[in-house]
C-alpha cells in the first residue's frame, strides 16, 4: 500500500494481480486493515443508501483476498472450550470481551474474525457467524443457526434455532442476503441468494426463500420474485409461512402431486406482535 491509496484502492489493485505475483506481506497487511474496519462496523459488504441496499464489492474483493493468500494453519486450543481449529491463517477467530456487551454461550459457536457483532447479540450454541457479516444490536442467534459471509442482519431480528442466513461472497457484485430491523424467522427456515427481507417482517418455520422461489401475497394479489434488475425482496411487515401450490401437468394432476411455495398470509399486526417478542428474562 502506497502513502497515496486508500485500502479499498489496495485491495482492488491487489485482486487484479495474479495469484502467483501478489505481495503477500503488503496482502496481509490490507486485509487486516480491512477486517480491523469490518469489525468496528465501517466497511460493509452492503448498505442502504436512498431508499435501497447497494453492494461493496471491493469488501468482498478482500475477503476473497483473504482466502486466495490464506494458508492452512493449525490454531491449537483457539476458544476457551478446547477446540482446535485448521483454517487459513488469514481466517482467525473474532476475540470478545466483557465490554463488548456481546453474550456468546458456551458450547461451540464461532465468529470469525472481520464480522461486526454489535452490543446486546445473544449467541446460543451452537451457531456461527462467519467473516463480512453484519449483525445488529440486540439480535438473538438461537441453536444451530448460522450468518453466513457478508450477510446483513438488522436490529432486534430473532433468528430462530435451525434457521440459515445464506452468504453471498462471489460474484463479488451480488447483493448478500439482507434482514432488516426487528424482523422475526422462525426455527428451520433458509433464507438465500441475496433475498432482501424488509423490517418487521415474519418468516414462519420452515419457510424457504431463494432467488428462485416466487412469493404469492394473498392480501394484495401480487406475487414477488427476483428480477434480473433486483433480488427477491419479502416487503415490510409480511407474515410469510410455508404453502404449495397444484401442479397443472396432466401427471401431477393424476398423482395429486403439488409444488412448494411461500405465501405471505397476512401482515403484522398487535396479534404478531406478541406471539413473536422476545422473551428479556432470557438475556
């Protein structure tokens, strides 16, 4: 890195160059610059600028950057529960203290190291959350459930046990999936390929979104899918739960046969609310 760039202006020069002619020390250098900013909350690999969510891609340039130069590394005794660890040397554990005000019970959950894990996250074990994530204040990650590279998780969300944030790391220009503030998934859903969930929403157990599932709202006659301009985006304050629709193909109809599909039932009102609070004597 030169006095006059920048480190995004370093990772993309870095990125471009051939894997066998990188400057690993001066590589190393601009990632920890990178997770150092991705740890504090300043670099993201999405934010929401003017009324929409827009990629970073030289955040996701450097993490790929990580794992290209990265080399596999034994980690001895890594976490106060014993275990041992072989990753890439570029791919360390995120360290906490008492003054982060983070809560990570014990019994095998990881965050690695470039994640933003903000004040009042409770981690119940075992879940992970992996590096460019984004996770806000007072959000509950609940059994096995998982926050995958760059994802973006808003305020108060409550991810249920069993539930997945997929990430998105390549192609480095698509949108990571995005749940915005206060929204509630329930135990076992998967949430996938860049699928944008507004604030408040529901996702009930079970449910499955992905770039190619198509989302019928039964209040407003609609259906949502992803474009070739935008993800598939679950509008604010939907109650989605899992449905099927009929097959129309004369052997599906002989069979009975259907296919799976979301279905946003209602939209949240006081009756929501209350089934889906957070219970506070558990923090």
């Amino acid at each position: 890195m030169t006095l006059k760039e920048t480190i995004e202006e370093t990772i993309e020069r870095l990125f471009e160059t051939p894997a066998g002619k990188t400057d690993r020390e001066g590589a190393l250098r601009a990632i920890d610059q990178l997770k150092a900013s991705l740890n504090r909350g300043e670099a993201r690999a999405a934010v929401y600028e003017a009324g929409t969510w827009r990629v970073n891609p030289w955040v996701k340039k450097g993490i790929l950057l990580a794992f290209r130069i990265g080399r596999v590394a034994e980690t001895p005794h890594a976490s106060r529960d014993g275990f041992e660890f072989l990753d890439k040397d570029t791919m360390k554990l995120k360290h906490f203290t008492a003054a982060d005000g983070v809560r990570i019970v014990a019994g095998g959950s990881a965050i690695r190291d470039g994640a933003y894990v903000a004040e009042g996250v409770v981690m119940m074990p075992p879940s992970y959350i992996n590096i460019g994530a984004y996770v806000g204040k007072d959000t509950m990650i609940d059994s096995h459930a998982l926050v995958g590279s760059c994802a973006q998780v808003g305020e108060r969300v409550h991810l249920s046990a069993g539930s997945q944030v997929g990430g998105v790391l390549e192609p480095v220009g698509s949108m990571p999936v995005v749940i915005e503030d206060d929204v509630f998934i329930g135990g076992n859903c998967g949430i996938y390929e860049g699928t944008i969930v507004k604030r408040r929403a529901v996702i009930g157990a079970g449910v499955i979104l992905t770039g190619s599932t198509p989302v019928y709202d039964l209040i407003n006659s609609k259906v949502y899918r992803k474009s070739k301009d935008q993800p598939l985006i679950i509008p604010e304050g939907a109650v989605v739960i899992a449905g099927n629709r009929h097959i129309s193909h004369p052997f599906a109809k002989e069979h009975h046969l259907s296919i799976y599909t979301p279905i946003i039932l209602k939209y949240r009102d006081e009756k929501t609310d209350a089934a889906t609070v957070l219970e506070e004597s558990l923090r």
